[in-house]
C-alpha cells in the first residue's frame, strides 16, 4: 500500500490486528506468487488463515472470516426474531445497537472509515442485541446516546455508557484530530491502525514531527527531534546547542513540557 517505508523489513509476528494474532510469515505463498509478504494467523475462533500484510496493516482483514458472519447472522437474527417480536426494532436501545455494528462491521457504512476501518471491534457478545441490552440496559433518556469512555477502545461492556452529549464533547476534546493522505483521523485509532504505537506517535507529535513521518517511520529507526524556533533537531544535537545534558532534555519530554521549556536553562521549582 506505500504506506511503509520498509514493508519488506516489518516483522509482525506476535502482532494482534482484531482476532486474529500473527504467528510467522507465510514463505510457501510469499515466494510462489508475489513479493508481498504473507502471515501466518491464529484467529480467536480457533481457525488459521493467510493474510497479506498490507491487509492486516490496513485492517482489511480482521479476523478468518469469522467476525463478518458472525455480524450478519447477528442482524438477521435480531431483525427476524426476538427484536421484532417485541416491536424492539424501532426502539433506541435497537437503533443504537444496529448503528454500532454497522459502522464497524460493514464496508459501505459512510462512517466504516473512521470505526471498522480504523480497527474498531464490537465485542463478540455484543454482536447479539439481547446481550448488548442486559449489559447497558435501556437509555436514560432522549439526551443520551451510545459512547465509548475511552474512545481509542472497542465496544465493549466495559467500554460502553450511555452519555449526555456534552459528556461525550469532553471526551471527544481529548482526541487529537490528524489530517493524513487527505483525511482527517482521530490520532490514535489511526496509528493503531497503521501498527504503530499510539504513544509512540503521541511522543513523536509533541517533539514536532510532521504527522505522516510521525505515523509511518518505523521505531528502531526513532530519533526523537524537537522543534523549536523553527529548527528541528535531535536531542543530542540540542543538547550540543544548548549545553543541556542529553538525558535531561529526553526527561523533561517524558513530563510533558514544551519544547521551550525542555531547552532553556528552567528546574522544576
Ligand atoms: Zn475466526
């Protein structure tokens, strides 16, 4: 996808990418076919499949296949049986529950791009609409809707309350926006998509780097740079500028400072 600098270098085994764990590369595809790597995966199911790469980056592939039926049986399901039953299918617990799985499990939801294809998962148990209601229970009432407490986080009972919107506004200003190949992001979600640390990239961001090296360099090769005053160089080349030792610029960067704060002459009172 050119999105990695070094795909062919990238090593994913043990990597998670939704249910499915990578266990080594898959060299009897990789040399018949093409020069894009193949992996080897252990689904939570219980199956093994083969997914390029790129797939798993991107986050394609999610699973062997499981998760897709699993969430359409779930629909049909709740639409045929129990929910409509009940006439639960035009209440808003329902609404909320359908909208969920649609946005992170269907590829032509308008909002897929910014849930299931940043890697946000619905637990399996909610993939049934029953056990998503007994979990959250009914809605308080009109002013709240479906929110994740951490929005980096699956939906999960765990995750999941039914928020005010003002509630959710708070969180939401939380989440950095980034703008990356033309569309705008939430932070973390994204690296996490793109298999790189979230804190990595968060670290990355407040020394200044530009977003797209910040998402798409690869860590062993991680030189943090500071910008400041519209130069931006490494720490040790600060450290040289400024006759701060090293160490004590990286330390003032893990606190959380500005980048003038890291490189004047300033001690914590
Ligand atoms: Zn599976």
């Amino acid at each position: 996808m050119g999105i990695y600098i070094n795909d062919k270098k990238l090593d994913l085994t043990g990597r998670t990418f939704g249910r499915l764990t990578v266990i080594e590369v898959d060299t009897s595809i990789t040399k018949l076919k093409s020069r894009q790597r193949r992996w080897l995966c252990n689904c939570e199911c219980g199956e093994t499949t083969t997914v390029a790469g790129s797939a798993l980056k991107n986050n394609q592939t999610r699973s062997c296949g499981c998760l897709r039926k699993e969430a359409s049986a779930a629909m049909g399901r709740a639409s045929r049986t129990w929910s409509l039953k009940h006439g639960e299918s035009k209440s808003p617990e329902y609404r909320s529950w359908n909208a969920m799985v649609n946005r992170c499990l269907r590829k032509g939801n308008p909002a897929y791009k910014f849930y299931g294809a940043l890697g946000v998962l619905v637990c399996s148990r909610w993939l049934t609409f029953e056990k998503f209601l007994t979990d959250m229970g009914r809605r308080p009432n009109l002013a709240y809707s479906l929110d994740r407490i951490n929005p980096r986080g699956d939906y999960t009972k765990e995750n999941c309350r039914w928020a005010t919107r003002e509630q959710q506004a708070n969180n939401k200003r939380n989440t950095i926006l980034v703008s990356y190949k033309g569309e705008t992001y939430p932070l973390r979600p994204l690296a996490r998509s793109l298999g790189i640390a979230p804190d990595m990239v968060d670290d990355r961001i407040n020394a200044g780097w530009p977003v797209e090296e910040a998402l798409t360099r690869p860590a062993k090769v991680w030189k943090l740079y500071i910008t400041y005053k519209g130069e931006a160089k490494s720490i040790i080349e600060w450290s040289k500028v400024t006759g701060i030792h090293n160490n004590t610029i990286r330390e003032r960067l893990k606190r959380g400072l500005s980048p003038e704060e890291c490189l004047n002459n300033w001690k914590p009172s």
